[in-house]
C-alpha cells in the first residue's frame, strides 16, 4: 500500500548500555548500526544528549556524531538533539561548524530545550540553565548568526562556522517548541517515541503558524516512534522486554543498564498495561513485519509527518539489526519501491 508521499525514514540513537557490555563495544555497535541504516536508505543518524545515566552513551555527543560521520559515508549525521541550554551557543556553533566543514552536506544540528537528565545534574553542567530555557528562542537566534556572519567587525564570531551550511531543527516533546519552529520557519520535530501526549496538538500548531523563511518554504515534521520488529510477534515481545523494564526503570526512577530479554511473562504483561507506561509507550510498535506495518500505516496515516525518526532498545546486536531491517522493508514497500 503506497504512501501518498514519500515517507523519508531515520535512527534515534541513544548508544544503549547493556548489562554487561563495555562501552566501547557500545559505540562499535553504534557504527554499525550507522553503516547497516546507511545500506538500507534510512536518511538519518542521529544520536541523543543524555547525562547521568548508565544506561546512555550518547553523552558527548558532538564527538560521537563525528564518530560515526567518519566511518559512513552518505548518511547525515546529527543530533536528536543537543539540549541547548546545557551549552553556549558560540561553542555548539564552533562544535558544528567544524562538524559541517569535516562532513560537508552530512551534518544535521537538532536543538531542544530539556536538559536530558535530572534536575541536579542539569545544575552540575550549567548553574544558570533555567536562564538559558527561557532564551531558548534567542539562543537559536544566536546559533544562526555564528553560522551566517561574515562580518570581521563583529566582535564575537565562529569563524569555523561562518558560511558552513548545517540545517537546524526544532526539537520538542510538548507544544511549546512548536511555536519556536513555526516562527522561525524551521523543521519541526516532536518526540512522539516517550512523550506523545501533545504529538496532535503540537503538529497543528506547527502547520498553523508555520512562517516561510530561507530555510523552509514549507513546513516539514519529523516523529518518533519505537520499533521492535521480528520473524514472529511472539518473538519481538520476548525481545521487548528488555525495554519494557528499561522504561519502567525510567517512570519509577529506578535506572539500569538495558538488561537481556527474557519470556513475556504474566507479571510483565500485567506491568505493560499500566496505564501510565501505557500512555508513553503508545507509539512502540512491537511485533512481526504484519503487525509493525500496519501500525506504521495507521501513525502515518493520522498524522501525516514527513518522516519517522525510529528508536529501538534492544539487548542484542543482531536483534536489533534484524528489526532495523524489517523497519527499511516496511518503508520502501509503503513508498513503492520494494
């Protein structure tokens, strides 16, 4: 079943912990994670700001993001995102504008405002954060001047940014970020894969009050969602529970490494259906390719993105390969070009 449009889809990568797996196979699962998407046309790689938490790499994710630019090749290669008010705009600049210009045509700059951790944590990496959410929007503002100044009379600059071409895209998991977007004429992107409570009421904002500007003509959205494809149903909720429980650890504040599948058990089936885990889960897609289709047509169709952005918390490698690949099947099948 064809789409109307051409459905772009990409990766979250979050750089997962597993029990009893180091970091570095961590991130050498990540790349390749990165080249598999790229053979499988997945449009983007982009890799999430978290902190403090042992079941995410992702934390320094500039250097990451170089990382795997570095052993792909077509890719693009971004942030999903950086949490702005962690950071001085004039360092993400300088951090991306050489990005930019190492991976020229490749490199996408994802912003949000949330601080991807606790609150104390959010205070150790910057005491005047609260400040910086507020200027959310200005500090955007601010990106865009580094990267389009070439004035030698302005007094602060990043030259290394300075007429580098690096998209920017709005970030956000409630509606607030959607007014930011649509002001400024940006790419819209809303966090539907743990936060989709706002998902509808966010995109019409965006549509609404969508402000040409010369980087979009048009609005264009983007949309999480979590994938855990498999042979068989009765296989990928086995493989489910591993994030089941990861995202029980997250509600209940009980944080872990991602810990290996076991049977869907009745306690575990009992514990899916709480109604809170419910609500963020709304938009995991679990099950055979029959199953995920479907779902995906069903997502699609009600809210009518430009493209998914797919995470997918899966203990074992080839697991979660193998539901990457089904996920790409889905795509190219719905896109008419199986």
């Amino acid at each position: 079943m064809p789409q109307n449009k051409h459905i772009d889809y990409s990766v979250l990568e979050l750089a997962v912990v597993g029990q009893d797996i180091p970091h570095n196979k961590v991130f050498e699962n990540s790349v390749e994670l990165a080249r598999t998407a790229e053979d499988l046309g997945y449009k983007r790689f982009w890799l999430a700001e978290h902190h403090n938490m042992v079941s995410i790499a992702s934390s320094a994710t500039t250097v990451l993001i170089s990382h795997i630019a570095s052993k792909t090749n077509k890719i693009r290669v971004g942030s999903g995102g950086i949490m702005l008010p962690n950071h001085s705009p004039l360092i993400v600049a300088e951090q991306f504008g050489t990005l930019g210009s190492l991976y020229p045509g490749r490199i996408d700059m994802g912003l949000g405002r949330a601080p991807g951790t606790d609150q104390v944590t959010a205070h150790a990496i910057r005491s005047d954060r609260m400040n910086s959410v507020f200027k959310f929007p200005h500090e955007i503002e601010e990106i865009q001047g580094y990267f389009n100044n070439q004035l030698p009379s302005k007094k602060v600059r990043a030259t290394v940014a300075e007429g580098v071409s690096v998209p920017i895209f709005v970030l956000g998991s409630s509606t607030d970020s959607a007014h930011v977007a649509a002001e400024k004429g940006l790419p819209y992107v809303f966090a539907s894969h743990f936060a989709p409570a706002q998902l509808f009421q966010a995109m019409e904002i965006y549509y609404r009050e969508f402000q040409p500007s010369k980087y979009l003509d048009e609005p264009y959205s983007i949309a999480g969602i979590n994938v855990i494809a498999a042979d068989t149903t009765e296989e990928a909720e086995r493989i489910s529970t591993s994030s089941l429980k990861m995202m029980l650890g997250v509600m209940t504040g009980n944080l872990d490494y991602l810990q290996r599948p076991e049977e869907m058990t009745p306690e575990l089936r009992q514990i899916r259906e709480n109604p809170a885990l419910q609500r963020m889960l709304k938009y995991a897609f679990v099950g055979d390719r029959e199953k995920v289709k479907n779902q995906t047509i069903d997502f699609l169709r009600e809210t009518g993105v430009d493209e998914i952005i797919v995470a997918s918390h899966i203990y074992h490698q080839e697991d979660r390969i193998k539901s990457f690949r089904i996920f790409a099947d889905i795509m190219k099948e719905l896109n008419g070009s199986t």
